[in-house]
C-alpha cells in the first residue's frame, strides 16, 4: 500500500494528514514532504496519523528526526489520532515520553486507585 500527506495551513498551524503504511518503500517519501516543511519560530505542526494503518522502525525514525528539527528550528510538533497499535509503539520505544502526542484517553492511574 502506498502512503500519503497532505498539508493545510491554518492560523501559524500546519496540519498534516498521513495515511496509508509507513515502512521501508514508502518512507522516502514522508521523509521527502517533511524535509520540505519549512519551520518558523513558533510554528505548531500536528500531524494526524489516525489512517496509517502500519509503521515500522523506519517510519519511528523519520518522525524522531523531524520531531529534532522543528525543536531545533523553534517550532513544536504534536502527534494525533494514534491507533492503539501506533500508540503502544511508540510507548514501547520509549518516544511517548519524549514527544507530544495526544491521545483520546489519558488514563490517571494514581487518581483511579490502581
């Protein structure tokens, strides 16, 4: 399956919206439209992953690397609309913590009793 981005600016947002599977063939191409993003101070980037349907390491990588860049270029980046499976990997490699990604159940484990 092939994968696709499409970009729509609104009010210093730029909104993202990728579908399709990211993993060795296609990411080139992601890798290629986000390299061409340009970061302004203060620019919020949210790129809404809710149709990938797969992503393996290398497309963890091209987000990581892209997720550097707009810090470094003063700009911020949030991930939405996560599949449960999206969400665990990035849980599982640790990038939940370092990245800001909304997901639509924050579950407040001390404030529940468990």
């Amino acid at each position: 399956m092939d994968m696709a981005i499409h970009f729509k600016e609104l009010d210093n947002k730029l909104y993202g919206f990728i579908e399709g599977e990211i993993d060795t063939f296609t990411a080139s191409g992601l890798r290629e439209e986000l390299e061409a993003v340009k970061i302004t101070q203060g620019l919020e980037i949210v790129l809404n992953l809710s149709k990938v349907n797969y992503m393996d390491s290398t497309g963890l990588g091209i987000f990581v690397a892209f997720y550097k860049r707009t810090l470094r270029e003063n700009g911020k980046v949030k991930l939405v609309g996560l599949s449960n499976r999206l969400q665990r990997l990035f849980e599982i490699t640790g990038l939940s913590d370092l990245m800001d990604i909304e997901t639509d159940k924050k579950v407040d484990y001390e404030n529940e009793g468990i």
